[in-house]
C-alpha cells in the first residue's frame, strides 16, 4: 500500500525561529523582524495575532475557544494562520496568514 501525499503549496503551515542576540529587543524592533522574514515567505503576509512573552501580553485580547491553547493561538488558526515567527524561543511570537 503506497500513502499518498499533496505537495506543499504556498498556503502550508511553517514555523519559523528566529534568534536576534540583542537583550534589549523590543516589541516594536522584533515586529519589523518578523513582518521582514514573513515578505520572504510571501508578497503580502497578514498578521493575525502576537504573543509578547517578555510582559505577557497578547493580540487579540478577549477569549477564544476552551481548550488548552491561548487564545491568541486559537484565533490566528480559526482565520488560517499559516506562518508562525517565533523570535528567542517565545520571547515575541507572530501568527500570519500568507496570502
């Protein structure tokens, strides 16, 4: 029995890390990073959410789903997020939709 799989298109899920050696990265720096990896991916990429784990602090800030994803996650994944940019290892998370 052969599995057959559909080859990647333009609109698979990536997961992107990124390692900025700068202890002072702020949020607005590492936004302008991730927005620039996410143009490499795709022409016109759309930011759905972010997570700040430096403060805690999250885009969009109501509840979505119960489960046991944050609800920033939820949200990104319910509009198609595809292309995740994890900066130091959750210090600045972005979930765009390539499109």
């Amino acid at each position: 029995m052969v599995q057959i799989k559909s080859a990647p298109d333009e609109f698979s899920a990536e997961y992107i890390k990124i390692h900025i050696a700068d202890p002072d990265l702020k949020f607005s720096k590492a936004k302008d990073l991730s927005k620039e990896k996410a143009r490499e991916r795709c022409k016109d990429p759309m930011l759905l959410s972010w997570y700040n784990g430096k403060t805690g602090e999250f885009y969009p800030r109501f509840d979505c789903g119960s489960g046991d994803k944050p609800a920033w996650v939820v949200f990104a994944e319910a509009r198609g997020g595809n292309l995740t940019i994890d900066i130091n290892d959750g210090e600045y998370i972005f979930i765009y939709l390539k499109l």
